[in-house]
C-alpha cells in the first residue's frame, strides 16, 4: 500500500532549529501586539458612532453585512485556486498532483476558513451585545480580519511557514480576545 506522502510522519527538528524557528516567530510580537490594538483602538477613536443601530437586530444585520468584507480573503484564494489547478492540469485532488504552490493555496484555504468560522462565530453574537454606539467595532474587526488573513496568504509565500507569524499573530490577536469578550459579554447578559 503506498503512502500518501501528506500523511508521512515528518522528523523532528533538532532542538537549535525549533529554537530559531520561536525566535523568529517571536520577532515579530513587537510589532503586531502594538500594530494591533493601536491600529484597531485609532479605527475606532477616528469612526464616528453608526447611526440607526438601536436593536440588536440591527447590529447583527450589519455584522452579516460585514462579513462579506472578512469573506473576501477566503473568496480570493478559492478562485486563485480554482485557477490553478485548472492551469496545472490538477482537477482531481485526490491524486495528489498539485505543485507546491498550489498545495499552499488550499492550505492558506483550510485555514482561513477555520479562523473565518472563529471570527463569525463571535462577530456574530457580540453585535447583539454592543450598545448602538459600540456597533462602529464591527465594521472594523472585520476589515481587520481581512487584512490579516491577506498578511498571513502574502507571509507564506514570502517566506515558507515561518512566514505566516504576522498573520496568524495578527488574527489570533484578534480572535482570541473577541471570543473572551463576547464570553464574557454574553455570561453578564444571562446575569442581569
């Protein structure tokens, strides 16, 4: 039986390699921690308060209308690709044949797909919980998460999977606390 060559067990790099490969990940924490929450806290500081978002279910049409912003990455690579493997000649992925472009393609795919479903999962929700005033944070974050997700597409091929650091700094940077925010938004709301 052969091996599909995706599933080999890959060898363990040696402790000084690991060590090289967390330092240049951890290079990269001084700029997107700050470029972060600057960036988002100015977005905000500078947008005007939304007018007309007095319900929740205002709020939450507008972040179903916003997500098409942060959709527009998963979008992108889909198409690119849909032409690639039409250009390659690799219509059936079960074989295997795909170049390693393309397999970085449907990798940046499946990933961003999975932040994609984080993201909705608590833009969605949280929407609901903002006051109308708050509700300028949704266009926001999800330009935000457009924009990471594209460094993170843009980091891999620049530079192999070291390369995606700022863009997985930059969405987990974004995910992580939204999802605690709304938790914790939501917990309070069953309180009161």
């Amino acid at each position: 039986m052969a091996m599909n060559p995706r599933s080999a067990e890959l060898p363990e790099p040696s402790s000084s390699a690991r060590l090289g490969r967390q330092r240049r990940i951890r290079g990269w924490l001084w700029l997107t921690v700050p470029g972060t929450y600057g960036v988002l806290g100015a977005a905000y500081t500078v947008l005007p308060p939304l007018e007309g978002l007095n319900q929740p279910v205002e709020r939450l049409l507008l972040a179903v209308q916003w997500l098409l912003v942060a959709f527009i990455p998963y979008a992108a690579v889909c198409v690119t690709i849909l032409y690639q493997r039409y250009a390659e000649g690799s219509h059936n992925p079960l074989l295997a044949q795909e170049s390693q472009r393309l397999q970085v393609h449907c990798r940046v795919m499946q990933n961003t797909l999975e932040q994609l479903v984080w993201f909705a999962l608590c833009i969605l929700p949280l929407a609901t919980l903002l006051a109308p005033a708050q509700s300028r944070i949704v266009p926001i974050l999800c330009v935000f998460f457009a924009f990471a997700r594209f460094v993170y597409w843009w980091g891999y091929f620049r530079s192999g999977t070291i390369g995606r650091s700022p863009g997985v700094q930059l969405t987990f940077l974004l995910n992580i606390p939204l999802a605690i925010d709304v938790l914790a938004r939501f917990a309070r709301s069953l309180l009161l």
